[in-house]
C-alpha cells in the first residue's frame, strides 16, 4: 500500500515529553513531504498553540494540513484558509459552565489568544503550559464569553471526571461531542465533530481514499479518526484499550515512535519528487 496521508496527534504522540519534535521524527516526515505525502497535525490543541510546531515542519511548503480543537478546525497551512470551522454559540458555553459549577469542576474555554476560566486551579494551568496561551480569570463567566467558541473544557481529578464524563454523555446525546483528551480534560465540542469526521472531510476534499491514510495517536480522543485511517497505529505509551484498537502498535514518544513507524509504512515505498 502507498500511502498519501500521515495524521498525527501531538501530545504523546509526535511530541516528547519535554514537548518537542525529536531529531528522528522530524528527519522522517520532512522526507515524506518531500516525497509528496502530506502531513496532517490533528490535536486538541487551539489553533494558536500549534502553529510553531506547524512552521518547524514546514507545512505551508508543502501545502500540508492542521486540525485543531479535535477537528473543529481545519487550516490549509500554505494558504491559512479554513476549510471548515465548527463552533458552539455563546449560550452553550453559558450552559456548559453552569453544568461544570453544578457538578463541581472548574470550566475553560479559548476567547482570541486567552484561556477564559472563573475558577483557575493546577489544570487549567496545565492547559496553559501545553498551548502557551495566558489563563484569563473571568469574575463571571457568562460575560466574558459573548462570541461562539470553538470547545468548552471541564477540568478536575480524573477520579472526579470520570463520573462527570458518564453523566454528561448521557445528558448530551445528540447535542454536543463529549470526549476525553487527557485524564483530566473532558472536551466538548458539537456534535459529530470529531478528528475522525474532519479527516473524512479532508480527505474528500483532496481526493485520497481512507486507504491511504495512516494515522497515529496515544488518547480517547484519537480513536475516531484511527479507526478511520486505513492504518490505525498506537503509541508504545498509548493505554491498553488503545493499542486493542489499533493495527499496529509503534514504539513510544520518546522512543521515535512516529518516525519508526513512519519509516516502517511510508518511506521504504517512496521515491521524491523533488
């Protein structure tokens, strides 16, 4: 099989610990695109905190791709046009928070280059550190966010988001995507929008079959487009339940997890095109 399409997840998965793109992995998929396949970054993340990580593989040369918000968001990164934007209206956001008060968590959500929260705590802090975005605190909520939003986060103690997660699943269905992308983020976002969804969408739009996608990811939130992909690869540090999923399961983030399997599955059929 030749493959066109390699979609990654960022945390965990391209990225080490540390939060950086290793030599291996770089090397690896900046000789797939010069052989023509396209690299997709497909993360929870805002828009705002992977564009460096975008720039330093050089996807506008290549006309390469970027879901954010778990595919709320795709971004051509040569042109910078969205192709798709899904977004939740101001009084859903308002809803959200009153649910994230009543069950006892602290909610986030993104307003330009701001994280908006009325109840800062060490995840939303966390959030912070991943995205590189300052954490606004908002005396009310509700007034800080009058624009549609792109996601809503509810943030606590995984122990305490797990209950969270079940009752709000069920209360949501059919209204909203409630998804969980660390232990202790639970991300809503509208409903059906997912990073499976948004790939189906992407690769329509380019004219690539399922099958000639890999994708590879470590959390919950990536079962949707790995189970799409025509080769769904784990991480070596993905849960158990994940690499049941998977077709393959890579070495780890710290390990060259991606470029192994990248070298593995794309480069050995590939001959540039440059």
């Amino acid at each position: 099989m030749t493959y066109k399409m390699i979609v990654l997840d960022l945390d965990d998965t391209l990225l080490r610990d540390d939060g950086t793109i290793s030599p291996g992995n770089k090397q690896a998929l900046m000789a797939a695109q010069e052989a023509g396949v396209k690299v997709v970054l497909a993360s929870g993340r805002p828009t705002y905190a992977m564009i460096a990580l975008a720039d330093e593989l050089h996807l506008e040369r290549y006309g390469s791709y970027i879901l954010s918000f778990n595919g709320a968001k795709i971004i051509n990164w040569k042109t910078q046009e969205e192709s798709f934007s899904s977004t939740l209206t101001p009084q859903m956001a308002h809803d959200l928070y009153e649910m994230s008060v009543e069950e006892g968590v602290s909610a986030l959500t993104y307003v330009g280059d701001h994280i908006v929260t009325a109840a800062p705590n060490e995840y939303t802090a966390i959030e912070s550190e991943i995205t590189g975005m300052k954490v606004v605190e908002a005396s009310s909520f509700v007034e800080a966010v009058q624009v549609p939003v792109v996601k809503v986060l509810m943030v606590a103690e995984p122990e305490k988001l797990v209950r969270v997660e079940e009752k709000l699943k069920a209360k949501l269905a059919g209204k909203l995507n409630v998804m969980r992308s660390k232990p202790f983020f639970l991300e809503f976002t509208e409903d059906g929008v997912n990073k499976g969804t948004s790939l189906n969408q992407l690769i329509q739009q380019l004219g690539i079959e399922r099958s000639e996608v890999i994708a590879m990811g470590d959390g919950y939130n990536d079962v949707a487009m790995l189970e799409f992909a025509g080769l769904g690869v784990a991480m070596g540090n993905a849960p158990d339940e994940i690499k049941q999923l998977a077709d393959y399961v890579t070495d780890t983030n710290m390990n060259d997890g991606v470029a192994k399997a990248v070298e593995k599955f794309v480069l050995k059929d590939l001959v540039p095109t440059t």
